[in-house]
C-alpha cells in the first residue's frame, strides 16, 4: 500500500514535471514537432535575405490592426506597421514585403505550409498553439469583450446564458473562452470578422464576441453599435513563425525591443490604438 502511493506521487510529480515543461516553453521537450527538417519552407534570415522580401500574414478585414482599402486596394492597422519595422529589419527596406490574408483559422496552416515567414494577425499566444508554432514576445495586450447593437439588454459576461446566442470567427480563442465562460450558449462561427458584423447588424445574435481591441475598431466603423463590460480574458498577441525557427523569433524581438526603446511602438500605438473610441 505505503509502496502503490509513493509511486503514484512519483507518476504525479512526473506528469505535472512534462505538462509545465511543454506548456511554457513548447521547445525541445515532448509534443512539438522534432524541429529538425521543419526550417525549410518557413525560411531563415538566409532564405527571407536571398527572396529579397518578407511574407506576412496579416488580416484584411480588422479595422486598427489590418485592414484593407477596398479603393486603393492598401492594407493598413498596427499589425502592418509592425510587420514594415520587422522588414526594415531584416532586409533594411519597410517596403521589401509582402501581406497575404489570413484569418484565425487559415493562419497556422498557412505558416505551416510555408506560404507566409510569419503571422502577424491579433494572434493570442496560447499553451495550445505553441505546440504548432512558436511565437515571438507580447507586442500588444488585449482583453476579451462584447459587442452589442446599442441599447441592448446585454451589458457584459454577467448578462449571457446558455439561452444567448453570440458571434465569432472560427479558429479564434473568443470562440472557446466564451463557451467555458458560458456553458451551454450558443455560437454562431463565421470564417471572418467582416462576416460576423454583418451577422450581428442582421440580428443574427445577441452580441459579437472577440478581443476588445477589434471590438473598438467595428464600433468605430458603426455609431449603432458598442462594446459593454469589462474584459474578461487576457489576450496577450504574439508573431508566430514555424516551430523551430528561433532565428526569425530573434529578429522579431530585437525588432520590438528596438521599437520599444527609440519611442516608434509608441507613436504607432497611439497611430492606431489612439483612435478607437474611449475605452
Ligand atoms: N486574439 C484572439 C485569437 O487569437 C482573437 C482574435 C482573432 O481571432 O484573431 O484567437
């Protein structure tokens, strides 16, 4: 007996020792990819240098973080500034680059597949994600919020039951919180944020759902609608590279590092975050 509980505390002591060792790092250790043979596509300096141009996974439908200009055809919000000083960078040119859409689903296969060097996309880090890709330090802090037409009975987390029905974008972490927040409610999942709005202007649903930064961004381009509550997760966003690629991650850090430390993050803070709406 004494002998059977000694060793499940050593099992448990082991379980607990590879859950943490996985799930902060993701390096070496345990589930990840073997990293070996998985820097080819996804590139390193040397191959993003002799291709002359970075390839960026950005969103073309969040307004402040990216979003594209359906005139002029122009992409723009804090995530794509930050992808140009990532470009200055490494090739020394903000232009020697080139954005290609991604939404919270395609992004992690697009990585994978080597069609983008990074993802550059209001990416949350996650425990989860990390066994796919790694990601480079905290560039931006959000919050998961609501969404609601205003005038609405919901005015935060409190306000939702199981008999509510919200809106959000596949492959988000909005999507899976929402349903450990709220047992049982009902979420209505669209391929992208454009197409959730639209769902929530069509009163398809009770509310959006998704990180409040984003949230500002669709209340600015619709009076008719507001964010309510506090947020009530931590979003933290990273830049993900494929796993194993620790010299892009490099480059990226010492990118923020350097825009931290010479007052440009700042400025484009304030370009983009600024402007949203009173928070
Ligand atoms: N930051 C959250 C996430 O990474 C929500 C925003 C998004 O869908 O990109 O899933």
């Amino acid at each position: 007996m004494k002998k059977s509980w000694k060793w499940l505390s050593v099992m448990m002591v082991a379980a607990l020792f590879i859950l943490a060792g996985c799930g902060s790092n993701g390096n070496n250790a345990g589930s990840g990819n073997s990293g070996s043979g998985s820097e080819s596509s996804g590139g390193g300096i040397a191959a993003i240098k002799e291709r002359g141009k970075l390839l960026v996974g950005v969103k073309y439908d969040t307004k402040l973080f990216g979003l594209k200009d359906p005139s002029s055809g122009q992409v723009e919000g804090f995530d794509i500034d930050i992808s140009k000083a990532i470009a200055k960078h490494i090739l020394g040119d903000e232009n020697a680059i080139e954005l290609k859409e991604v939404t919270s689903k395609t992004r992690i296969p697009m990585l994978n597949n080597g069609e983008i060097d990074m993802v550059v996309a209001t990416m949350t880090i996650t425990e989860e994600r990390k066994k796919e890709v790694d990601f480079s330090d905290v560039y931006f802090q959000a919050g998961q919020s609501l969404l609601v037409k205003k005038g609405s009975p919901i005015t935060g987390l409190e306000s939702l039951t199981k008999d509510s029905k919200v809106l959000g974008s596949k492959g988000s972490t909005s999507v899976k919180n929402i349903k450990e927040k709220v047992p049982g409610i009902t979420v209505l999942e669209f391929d992208n944020y454009q197409d959730a709005f639209n769902a929530l202007k069509a009163g398809k649903g009770d509310a959006l759902t998704t990180d409040d930064a984003i949230l500002y961004g669709m209340a600015a381009q619709d009076a008719g609608y507001e964010v309510v509550g506090k947020p009530f997760t931590d979003e933290p966003y990273g830049i993900a590279v494929q796993k194993g690629n620790s010299e892009v991650v490099k480059a990226i850090n010492d990118t923020l590092a350097e825009l931290k430390s010479n007052g440009e993050y700042d400025k484009i803070y304030e370009k983009w975050i600024g402007k949203a709406p009173a928070q």
